[in-house]
C-alpha cells in the first residue's frame, strides 16, 4: 500500500500512534551549560559617559560602531 509524501499513512487499529519530533536547536545550542556561551555585547552607559566626558563624543561613535559590529560578525 503506498501513500501520497504529503500523506499521512493509515493507522492499524491494534497500534499505536507514530509520533514524529522535529527538533530545529542545534547540537551546539543544547551544549552551552550555564551560559558559557558567545553572548550579545552591550553597550555601557559608563563606558559611554566617560567617553562623552574625555572625547567630547567622538569615543562614543567608535564605541558604538565597535560593539555593533561585534555582535553583527557574530550574528548577535
């Protein structure tokens, strides 16, 4: 007896239900134990205050620029 693939097959009455899991989290993700894992830079409020009070502002924007693309190599 063959089914369409779209198909579910037909149940026997005696058995029990297949039961299909599909599981999309990687191997890598379930490793990560206690978060020890690469995680999303943040930007500092005090780094930035100091930065603003000794660059007049120009720290700040390679500082943003800098943590930005940290977590965009990373796909953060």
């Amino acid at each position: 007896m063959t089914t369409a693939p779209d198909q579910q097959p037909a149940q026997s009455p005696g058995q029990p239900p297949t039961i299909i899991i599909n599981n999309n989290a990687s191997a890598a993700a379930s490793a990560v134990v206690g978060g020890a894992g690469v995680r999303r830079r943040r930007q500092s409020p005090w780094a930035h205050f100091w930065l603003f009070m000794l660059t007049a502002g120009i720290g700040n924007v390679v500082y943003a620029v800098h943590v930005s693309r940290w977590n965009r190599d990373r796909g953060l």
